[in-house]
C-alpha cells in the first residue's frame, strides 16, 4: 500500500492489541493461541492513508484468520458504517497461519462522511467446513451459489465488526476559519446604508413570504390530494407484481432461483417506500431486523422464515418444492397486503 509505512505498521499493532483485549473481555480467547475450531476471527486491520480526510476514499485492510477446515465466502462490499460505506469492489489474498489455519487479508476502499470518531463497515461473510477433497481457504461470494445443496447447520453467518477510525476534517475547511461564518451586514456592505436599503429589504422580505405560502398552500392541496392514493397504489403495485411473478409458473418449472429472488425483490422495493436505504442498502437478514423494529416480532416471524429460505436458495443452492415456495410467496404477499390495515 502507498502512504506512510511505519505509521500504518504502528496503527496495524495498536489496534491489533486493542480487537486482542475485547475478544479477550468477551469470549476469553487469547491473541496468542489459534483454536483450530474457530471459524473467523480478527486479527487486525490498517488504514491507508493513516488519517484521512473527510470524504476521502482511503483503502481498509482487514486480515482475519479462519481455521483449518473451513471455507469463508467474502463479499465485493462491506456492510455501512453510521458514516461510512463502501467506495467500489474488495481484493484479497491469502496466508499460511499457525496450526494450519488460514489468514485472509481482504482489502476494501472506504469512504467517510463525517469527521471525527467513525464507526467503520462491518464485514460479513458466510463459512462452511470442507467438502470432500477441498482445502479450506477464501471464496468470492459469487461462488457461494454453486456451494452444494446442503444448507442447514453447515452454512454460517459471520458479521465481524471493524472498530472505529478517527476522520479529520478537510485541509479547506481548516484553513477557511471564521471565514465560514455569517457576517453582519455592516461587515458585507462596507456601513454604507442608502435610503432605498431598508425598504427594499422589507418589500423583499414580503415577497419572499408571499412566495413561500404560495408553495406550502400548493403542496399542502397536493399532498392532501395524493397522500392516501400514493400509500394505497404502492401496495396495489406491489400486489400486482406478485401475482405477475406467480403466473410465470417459474416455480413450477424448476426456475427457483428466479421465483425467490424477484418475489423478495418485490419485498425490497415495497420496504424502501418506508425507508429508502431498506430498499438497497441491507442485507436480507438487516431488513428482517428493521422490519421487525418497526412493526414487531409477530408479523415478521413468517415472513423472516420466507426470506431465509430465500437466501438459501439464491446463494446456497437449497432446492424448494413448488408448493413450499409458493406458500413463501403467499407469507410475502399476506405481509405486504397486511400493511395497509396497519
């Protein structure tokens, strides 16, 4: 990596001793010993720059160890931050560690949006043992599809959190100071007051609020005209998609992978009119989670089922029987139909 080398070996230890001391706090593990069971564990990550600036996209480096026998699936993005994301696709490569584990140095380009202490992507991954005549090791997601079929307890999900990266903020604003701050208008106008100023700043003044209740009269009309229709026609389209995707027959051809993922894909769309980042920007087990915040444990305890399921499907390999998945089509449709009485 560019940048500062011995700065970013310094960073590298520091926060490598600090991810030691909570797994330490929380699970009793040692920095020290390897468990060869374990699945995936950190070991430290940098940063390159070692302190960049605010909306500077920086390179993250996380190396983590999995151990012998296992196979970690690792994704092109990371999960987001509160002000951080991902900036574009990761790399990685790999590593011989002590007792036969693996070492996986996966590198991500980041983003941050605000300065100061920011919470820095999670990365989450799935891991699974060995087959046959397999060595363990990193896969690409896209591989993850083409697994096998059997999903069950074989299959794990792993969220590693990264920790949190000091932003500073941009050379620019540093340097403008006070400059940045409103003025008195004595200041802006050099004092020199002409006769017509203060008129003319009320007539101003009068028509900007003339202007302004004009727009929020007009907004307000249309909004009350809209709303209910808006809220109603979103749901009627979402229903209308389902049962588009239904008469297909995708599902009763064999077309699974089809069937789920533009059924859930329905669930997506429906769930950004309440949150536009639900739409795109979380995984499918995020969403349950949100959605069940939302709306409770209840009427989301079928539909999480339906969405498992789904995921199994499109990223597993998992194979579902026409009418199993049909009725995770019908949970999809019930729920989002169920919204409008909510």
């Amino acid at each position: 990596m560019s940048g500062k080398p011995a700065m970013a070996q310094t960073l590298f230890f520091t926060l490598s001793v600090g991810v030691a001391f909570g797994l330490v706090a929380v699970g009793g593990a040692r920095a020290q010993s390897v468990d060869p069971t374990s699945e995936a564990r950190v070991v430290g990550f940098t940063v390159d720059p070692v302190r960049p600036e605010f909306g500077e996209v920086f390179d993250l480096t996380i190396t983590f160890r999995i151990g012998p026998g296992v196979v970690a699936f690792l994704p092109e993005t990371l999960v987001p931050g509160d002000a951080a994301f991902s900036a574009g696709a990761g790399m990685w490569s790999e590593a011989a560690a002590p007792v036969d584990s693996v070492d996986i140095r996966a590198s991500y380009p980041v983003m941050g949006l605000m300065d100061g202490q920011v919470r820095l992507p999670s990365l989450e991954l799935w891991t699974r043992p060995v087959g046959s005549g397999e060595s363990g090791g990193a896969r690409p997601a896209s591989d993850f599809e083409d697994a096998g079929t059997a999903i069950g307890s074989d299959f794990r999900r792993v969220v590693i959190p990264i920790g949190a990266l000091e932003i500073v903020p941009l050379v620019e604003l540093d340097a403008a100071g006070d400059d940045l701050f409103p003025r008195p208008a004595a200041d802006v106008l050099g004092g020199q007051y002409g006769i017509w100023f203060l008129p003319t700043l009320g007539a101003t003044a009068l028509a900007m609020i003339l202007l302004a209740w004009v727009l929020v009269s007009r907004r307000r009309l249309a909004n009350q005209a809209d709303s209910e229709e808006g809220e109603h026609s979103a749901r009627s389209l979402a229903l209308l998609e389902l049962d588009r995707i239904r008469s297909l027959g995708w599902h009763t051809q064999g077309l699974m992978t089809e069937f789920y993922d533009a059924s859930t894909g329905v669930l997506r769309r429906f769930s950004g009119q309440e949150e536009a980042q639900w739409g795109i920007a979380l995984t499918s087990s995020e969403l349950i989670e949100r959605l069940r915040g939302r709306w409770g444990s209840s009427s989301v305890e079928d539909l999480g089922s339906a969405v498992s399921v789904a995921e199994w499907v499109k990223f597993g390999g998992h194979r579902s029987e026409a009418g199993l998945a049909e009725s995770h089509w019908t949970t999809i449709r019930d729920w989002i139909d169920g919204r409008g009485e909510s």
